[in-house]
C-alpha cells in the first residue's frame, strides 16, 4: 500500500529509521502525561515533518498545537482502568497491537497532500 509506504518512510526519517525508535518514544511520552490526557502522533502542516505530542485532559491536538492527528493514545482512566488497573505502561505498550495503520497512513497522506 502507498500510504503505508509514505508513513513508514515519514517515521523512518523522522525517528532515527527505526519503528521500535518511534514506538518507545512515543510510548514513554505517552506514559508521562501527568493525570489524564492524550499521547498523539501528528503532522506538522508546514514542514510536513512527524512529531510526538502530549494533550492534557481533553485539550485537542490540532488547537492547541497545531499539528494535524493522525494517532491518539487516550490515557484517561476510564480507557484502560477495567482490564490494566493503574499499570499505565502496561496498556500504553499493548496499544500498539491494536493499532489501525492503515487508517494513521491514510491520515498522514491526506496532511501531505
């Protein structure tokens, strides 16, 4: 898929040409948001470059940052308190199996174009 091949490219030059790079930075951001907010994967509309975001509580990505979405990491509680208790980590590192890539590429492409 071209879109896949775009976004892996983009993270690729962005993030050291490693996924597992983008993946434990993104994640460690992620699980640094104090309380309750977003980890987000955005697109910077004028450089066109990828760059890693923190939300506070339910402050939008694109508002208050500029950057278009093209993945969230929602860690507000109620997102994983059922099946990971308190164990933010633990939810933040099993997102990525359920990721919709194809979905992120179609994002990242529409922001490029």
């Amino acid at each position: 898929n071209w879109n896949d091949l775009i976004l892996s490219s983009g993270i690729n030059a962005e993030y050291g040409g490693s996924f597992d790079q983008f993946k434990a930075k993104m994640s460690a951001a992620t699980i640094a948001v104090q309380g309750s907010g977003w980890g987000w994967l955005g697109v910077n509309p004028e450089s066109k470059r990828l760059q890693i975001a923190t939300c506070a509580n339910q402050d939008p990505l694109h508002a208050t940052t500029g950057l278009a979405p093209l993945l969230g990491i929602d860690v507000w509680e109620h997102a994983y308190y059922l099946q990971y208790k308190n164990v933010r980590p633990e939810y933040v590192n099993s997102i990525w199996n359920v990721v919709n890539w194809e979905d992120v590429a179609a994002r990242y492409a529409k922001a490029l174009s």
